[in-house]
C-alpha cells in the first residue's frame, strides 16, 4: 500500500480503482487488425493514453541500472516480433511491485515487475517472459477479449466488478454491487488458455530468432509454478492459483510441457552470469514505502500505522490497498477523501460499494476509540443472490484530513470475525518506522562447503528457508549447489 499525499487520495477511488473508463461504443484498437502486423497509429495511442494508468496502478516506473537493463533485454526481444522495426518504438518498464507480473498493451507498451524479475536465473528468461507478453500483443489477444467483452456487458460497461481488491473471486461476492470496468482492466482480461499457448509459442519463437536459449520458457514456467505452490503453503491455502501471473496468466504449471515441446532440441545462449550481476541489490518482497507484510502483521513505517490479520488469513500488498484473505471472509485496508467526518466517510465508502446498482448504507454507525485513534463503524446485511452476506466498514481518524478504513465481507451473522484485526490497528512511532528496512537480492558464489542447507540459512526469513532458496534459484527435486556457481540468496537490506 503505497503512501497516499493528499492530492493522491483526493484522486483515489474508495473501491481501490481508478475511475478511466472506454467508452462502451468505441472502437477497439486492434480488433481488426490481422496478427503479427506492425502497430497502427491508433493502437499506440490507446497505450499512450493508458500507460501513466498502469505505472499509478502496479506501484511505479523504476529508474536506475536495473531499469534500463530490463529495458535493453525487452526492447531486443520485442523487435523480433516484427510490430516494429527499431527497439526504441517499445516502451518496457519494470515495475514496483512485490507481485509475480508481467504484461504488454497495445502501442508497443510492456511491463514486468522487480519480483517475477528476482524469480528468473538467467537473462533468456527474462527475455522469454517478455517476449510472450509481446506475443500477446502482437496476436491481438487484448483487443479481441475487450471486443468480446464489450458485447457482454449489459447497458455498455456498467456490469463488471465490485471491488476486485475486496471481493476477488470469493463466491460470497455474488452481486452486492457493481462498478464500471476499468480501461486499464479491459486492457489485461484474462487470457483464455489457448492465447496463453499461443504467446508462449511466440516467446519461444522469438527467443530463437534473437539467439537465446528456447527452454528458458519452460524453465521459467516451472519456477512460477513453483513460486505459487510455495506461496499457497505458506498461507495454508488449499489452491496454488493465487496469486499467479497475474489473475490474467491462469495455471503455468500446465504450460511447461507445452513449451518445451515448442522449443525442441534447441540451444543457445542464457546469459546467466551477466543476469545476476546484474540485479544484484534488487528489493525482493514489499517496499517499506509501500508498507511491508511481516507474519501477520502489515506495517507501514511512512504512514506509521500497524495492524494484524487474524489467525488462518493471509495478506496480500498492492499499490492502493492490503487485501486480508480466507476462508471465512475478505477485507482489505485503504483510504479515500476525508474531511474530518468519520460518520460521512464510512456512508460514502458503503455507497462507493453499492455504486448505480444498489443503494448500499449501514444500518447504524458506532463511534469508538481504538489504541487511542478515533474510529467508527458500521455493518450492513445484503442478499448477494446466493446467501447473505454482512459488509463491514470499520474507519479511524489519523488526522482531520486522514483516514484509513478497512472494508471486510463475511457470512451473514460472522461480522466478527475481523474483530481482532480492527482492535489491533494502532500508530508507530519513529523508531518502531526506523526499524523496518527491505529485503534485497543478494548474488553469492558458493564455496566448496557450502549445501542447499548452509545457504538457505543464510535467507532472511524465518521459515521455509529451504523452500524458498530452492524455489528462487530454480532447484527442483535433488538438485544441489554447484561450487563456484553464482545464488541467489534474499538479506536484510543494511
């Protein structure tokens, strides 16, 4: 969760989107264009109109050696796709953001983030994952799905989601409310598994034409695979599919066989060495301006707030918000607008939730004190065409112009269950803020001695240390360290 000034939350929607919308009548750059053809006029500007979106949206554009190399590896790989002839005609960002992603958008536009960046062993898998976000593209797979999706929509785009942050998939979303889909959002829809296919078929195919090795694909494929595996045990779920890819990459692990059939017997250059010198120091993990998930604790030392989750609930932390997942409901922490009125604060949030569809207000608002900070909240029971559902908004008063609220969905009747989580928010102080410092990438050469065992005791972490440095260095089944061969190991920032 990103630090939000004043001018920034005055321009944040309650439900954790930005309001840009297309127009439902408009036409879709791209739709008709015929696959693999260069990019026209209109697509670039489309991509141009969309790209300060995205870089507010997955927690801003990074600068710096880290930065241009991701750019230099993308531009040389993207220019094999024939969309266009010279490098600089696209435009690749690397990404802010502690969340497993890449994506690319009509105009010659794509992005990744740091983390699915520390996840890769070698530059051909970099160049890979970005040629198949170029492949996306260059298949017109963004423009077919928004068409697609725009002769679904009932009445233009007013049918689409409540607050994907709060409600994600949970089946107790149902239909509280409705909010207009987003432009960035019918940008990335998910892809069906036959365009996922087909852009890893181009990434090979453009992984070969530029020199690199075409296994990288797989290879990397595996690692995601294995990364959402790991994550889906350390937060004692039962599914591997969140996070992912993103939402819009479904199921890598089935993939992998698919590109290595693709690739063949092929050879080539990988890179390694070059890679890892490369991003070396890299953060890993959240970015204590965007605040930092210890355990199930969230602390944020900019905003100098801190809460925790109940037991069971994992966390997850994006630009505008940290969503509290499981079982028996869903919440998430953000801001909006205030003026020194927590009771219009918290009706403006259950309207914001409700949105045209349905008129949403709680059925009574209660003032509180918690850990010292003015607080509120109210609870309002819907019929979600399924079952009911109780919607809770709980706000405190960090200044007259400040407020932070949690936003939280349960089974009618269990509006409790985030009880603890609500009485746990409290300020830091500025020691408490000093303290919190990042994880970065830290590139070792192993040494005669040293095991899988000795060096993952060396991660920063507290558990799973040995999952974690076999998943982050792509060491699957027996696989052990080589000496002399380059690790990558996750420190404390000093």
């Amino acid at each position: 969760m990103s630090e939000l000034s004043a001018s920034r939350v005055k321009n944040l929607a309650l439900t954790g989107v930005v309001s840009l919308a297309l127009s439902a009548c408009a036409t879709i750059p791209g739709a008709n264009v015929a696959p693999g053809s260069p990019i026209t006029a209109a697509e670039a500007q489309q991509g141009a109109q969309y790209h300060p979106q995205f870089i507010a949206e997955f927690g801003g554009e990074m600068s710096g050696p880290q930065a241009s190399y991701v750019e230099d590896i993308g531009q040389g790989i993207a220019v094999q796709s024939g969309l266009a002839n010279s490098p600089t005609a696209f435009d690749v960002t690397l990404l802010n953001s502690s969340v497993n992603n890449a994506f690319a958008v009509p105009g010659g536009y794509v992005y990744v983030t740091r983390q699915l960046v520390t996840l890769m062993n070698n530059e051909a898998e970099l160049a890979g994952v970005l040629g198949h976000e170029v492949g996306h593209v260059a298949a017109r797979h963004s423009a077919r799905r928004q068409a697609t999706a725009q002769r679904n929509q009932l009445g233009g785009l007013g049918v689409a989601i409540l607050s994907s942050v709060l409600l994600g998939d949970n089946p107790l979303a149902g239909q509280i409310g409705q909010a207009a889909m987003q432009g960035s959002q019918l940008l990335t829809l998910s892809y069906s598994r036959s365009q996922e296919i087909e852009a890893d078929n181009l990434g090979v195919s453009y992984l070969q034409r530029a020199g690199y090795d075409p296994r990288a694909m797989a290879s990397l494929l595996q690692s995601l695979a294995a990364q959402n595996s790991l994550d889906a045990q350390l937060q004692g779920r039962d599914n591997a599919t969140i996070p992912a890819w993103a939402s819009t990459h479904p199921d890598p692990a089935s993939r992998v066989q698919n590109a290595l059939a693709q690739a063949g017997a092929g050879t080539g250059i990988t890179n390694r060495e070059t890679f890892l010198r490369r991003i070396d120091g890299l953060i890993y993990g959240d970015d204590p301006e965007q605040g930092m998930i210890e355990g199930r604790d969230f602390i944020h030392p900019e905003l100098r707030l801190r809460f925790t989750a109940p037991q069971g609930f994992y966390m997850v932390n994006g630009t505008q918000a940290v969503s509290i997942n499981g079982d028996a409901g869903r919440a998430q922490l953000t801001t909006g607008p205030y003026n020194n009125n927590l009771d219009a604060y918290i009706r403006s949030v259950f309207q914001a939730i409700g949105g045209d569809q349905q008129q949403l207000a709680p059925s009574s608002i209660q003032r509180t004190t918690v850990n010292g900070i003015p607080a509120a909240y109210g609870t309002a029971r819907v019929n979600n065409g399924q079952q009911q559902v109780d919607v809770t908004v709980f706000a405190y008063e960090f200044s007259n112009n400040q407020a932070f609220h949690f936003q939280a969905i349960t089974p009618a009747g269990q509006a409790g269950t985030f009880n603890s989580m609500y009485s746990s928010m409290r300020r830091i102080s500025t020691a408490e803020a000093a303290q919190v410092v990042p994880r970065r990438i830290d590139i070792i050469t192993a040494a005669r001695s040293d095991t899988v065992q000795t060096l993952a005791r060396r991660m920063a972490y507290s558990d799973a240390q040995e999952a974690r440095f076999r998943v982050l260095n792509g060491l699957f089944g027996d696989a052990q360290v080589v000496p002399g061969r380059q690790y990558k190991l996750v420190v404390r920032a000093n």
